[in-house]
C-alpha cells in the first residue's frame, strides 16, 4: 500500500481486483481509491465518507490541497476517493481497448460500467479494506444515482447519504429527462445572450464560417457547427457562461478561426479523457425494459430553435447523438457498441421502489432549482417517493454548487439536526 503526504492530508492509496460482470465472475478488473486523512489524526479510528462522483464515467478528484468540502469533510471523517470502474487507475475503457471488440461485445462491456456494478465494486471495497463498517457516502450529480442505487441494494452498508445536485427520477426514462431538458438548456442560452448581448453576431458568424468551410481541430476532425454547439454543456455550471465567453472573443484571427479557439474547442469536445461520459450518457437511464434510443437526438428534432442554422445559434448541453460517435476521433472506437447498447431493449432494474419508500438511511439533498443537467421537478418528486430525504432547494447554486463549502456543510447540518450518525453503528 502505497502512502504519503500533501500538505493537510495524509492518503493511503487501496487497489481491489473485481469482477468485470459482478452477475457472472471470470474475467477481472482493479478498482482504485484514495483514502485521504487529517495527517495529525491518521492512526485514530476515523469513520469513512465514500466520495461517488459525476459522470457517468468519473474519476475520483485529485485534491491539491483539504480544500472545499473536502477539508470540511476531514474535521470528521476519513474520506475515500474511489475512480468509478472504467476511470482513472481503475482499469480504465479506451478507445484502443473497444476498437478490439465486435460492436456487440463492446456493448455487452459497457454495459458492465453501471450503477449496479458500481455500487458492488464499493461495497467489495468496504468489506475487504475498510473492514466492513458502514460508512457514509456524499453523491454528486451522477453520484446521487448511484446513491439510490446504493440504497436500493445495500443501505445497511450506509449511516447517512448526502447528494449534490443528483436525486434521480426513479423511473428511469431518458426521453422524459430529454424532454425536461431542452426547455431549461434553450433558457440558458437566453442568459447568456442577455449578459453578452454582442455575442449573438460573433456566434452567428462563427457558425457561418463553419457551415461554409472546412474548419479543421489539431486532431484532424472537421469542427462542425453542431460540434461547436455542444460547448453549451459548460452553461450549467456557475462559471461556465465566461468560460464560453471568453473562448468566443478569441476566436478570430483576422477573418480565419484562431488556433486558440481550435485548440480550447478540441480540449473541450475530444472526450479524451473521459469517453464513458459519452458512451453511456443515455445508457445510465436504462432499467427494466424499453431502449433509451438516442432520446436525445429524438427530443432535438421536437425543437426547431436548436437547429444549426438557426439564429441566434442556440447551444446545445448535455446530450450525447449518434453523430458524435462518427466525428469525434476519440469516440469513433465506441460507435458500433453505443448503437447497440441504443437499442437494447432490456436492463436491470436500477432501483429498488419499496425499498426507497422505507428507506430509514438518513439523506440530505441539495436541489438546485435552476439546474440544466438534473431536473429539480424530478429530483423533488423522487425527495418525495424515498423515505427519511431531506431537500434542500436553492437557486443560490448551479450544478458545481458542491465546490463552495456552504453546501457540504448545510447538508451535514440537516442530518444532525435528526441525529444521523457520523459513527459506525
């Protein structure tokens, strides 16, 4: 075990072998975490707080410093930063490993990189490191799904959920997510024209250039208009209205498209980094019966206002087409898998309804009113259906609200205030 110190926090690093399919063990794959600890109380008998981080397709963060929630998180508890199976250092997809693969086999691989699996991956790494006592767990985004996953499976591994931004509907249906989403994405696009009016003539003209030449990234892809179009993913978190901003004020060079903007555009958009997030976008919501079917490509031909000739040019956020899996180089590899796992008809079920309803696991949820990526009406319907929840909605935050120590800190003052506990019980 490999162990050492970043100034205020001390970190033992853990690596687990597991099953790649948990439903039939054969071929294995590693599961890695980081344990991070006040390095003035590292021998002391600490509780746990499991991080689950976004995505799909998220690694674990890598702290510099026990900043934000995380040195708010290391007053009480040890805090475990696990890479999701497929991510990081835990065996991690690639395109290199899924261009070797038949489109069915890749499908039926991806398909091992869910909730479900997951949540046994933790739980294996409860059991066998952290000697098996229960631990609580802070879900953002696409880590509150694994929460109710998490619940629905094993809550008596759990003292006590916390959740940022990413109470799931139970009832999983990517076309109902789509159809929630467009309207909120479209009014994003409105503030951001209305705090940078004089974008909607640079944005305009940057989509013309596009449509009438070929544009190409570093990387050799030809930069499309709908490709630009999908920078508008960033517009949910707090910063992310500058961030595009200031990419679109550098964009030309003369009457040419600098290369710092195809550089910034091609780190953006390659998916290098993380191609789950991509490949598994709609498949996340698979459950029971019923093909996810590219909801979001679906949903789009309903709005006409996103159209790539449409001005003023509406970005779009986050969506996942079939296109994409075509155009971008470091998606190509998942092409014929995504098209598979598109059309599946069949999943586990993700959640455990009755077991949700009687849940007594102590959750406290921040709800982000204005939140692009998860829709605050679904999230407070589940808050509703999932018993011994706590909602906390606020329209103080976007989506990275977990990045201000505020909300960890509130969200733990709701479980105290009904005695949660923080120990093993």
């Amino acid at each position: 075990m490999t162990s050492y110190t970043i100034p205020g926090m001390h970190v033992r690093e853990h690596t687990v072998e597991v099953p790649l399919d948990w439903n039939a063990p054969g071929e294995t794959i590693q599961v890695f975490a980081r344990e991070l600890v006040d390095p003035t109380r590292k021998d002391e008998d600490l509780p746990c707080l499991v991080f689950l981080q976004g995505g799909p397709g998220g690694k674990g963060p890598r702290p510099t410093g026990p900043d934000g929630w995380i040195g708010q998180a290391l007053k009480k508890y040890r805090v475990v930063l696990m890479d999701q199976r497929g991510t990081g250092r835990s065996t991690p997809v690639t395109g290199r490993r899924m261009a070797a693969m038949s489109a069915e086999a890749g499908a039926d691989y991806l398909a091992c990189f869910r909730a479900d699996s997951i949540v046994a991956d933790a739980e294996h790494l409860r059991k066998t490191v952290f000697g098996g006592k229960r631990w609580s767990t802070l879900g953002q985004s696409y880590g509150g799904f694994l929460t109710l996953t998490y619940l629905s499976k094993a809550p008596e591994a759990l003292t006590a959920c916390y959740v940022t931004g990413g109470l799931a509907s139970i009832d999983p249906s990517a076309a109902e997510v789509y159809r929630r989403t467009y309207p909120r994405v479209a009014a994003k696009n409105r503030e951001f024209y209305r705090r940078y009016p004089h974008n909607v003539e640079r944005v305009g003209r940057i989509a013309d250039v596009l449509a009438e030449s070929d544009v190409r990234l570093p990387d050799g892809d030809r930069l499309t208009v709908r490709r630009f179009q999908s920078l508008g993913i960033d517009f949910g978190m707090k910063p992310g209205y500058e961030r595009i901003h200031w990419l679109i004020d550098e964009a030309f060079d003369g009457n040419e498209l600098s290369d710092t903007f195809r550089a910034q555009v091609l780190g953006l958009s390659a998916y290098l980094g993380n191609p789950l997030f991509a490949a598994l976008q709609e498949s996340i919501y698979g459950s029971g019966d019923g093909a996810t079917a590219w909801a979001a490509e679906a949903e789009r031909a309903r709005h006409p206002e996103f159209a790539e000739d449409a001005r003023p040019l509406l970005f779009t956020g986050e969506m996942m087409y079939p296109w994409m899996f075509a155009e971008i180089r470091g998606l190509r590899p998942f092409q014929g898998a995504v098209e598979v796992l598109a059309q599946r008809s069949h999943w586990p079920e993700l959640y455990d309804l009755q077991r949700l309803a009687a849940n007594d696991v102590p959750v406290a949820a921040a709800v982000y009113f204005d939140d692009m990526y998860v829709d605050s009406g679904l999230q407070l319907d589940t808050a509703r259906r999932v018993g011994n929840v706590q909602a906390w909605v606020t329209n103080e935050y976007e989506h990275d609200g977990i990045g201000a120590q505020r909300v960890f800190e509130r969200l733990t003052e709701l479980v105290d205030a009904i005695g949660g506990g923080v120990r093993d019980a």
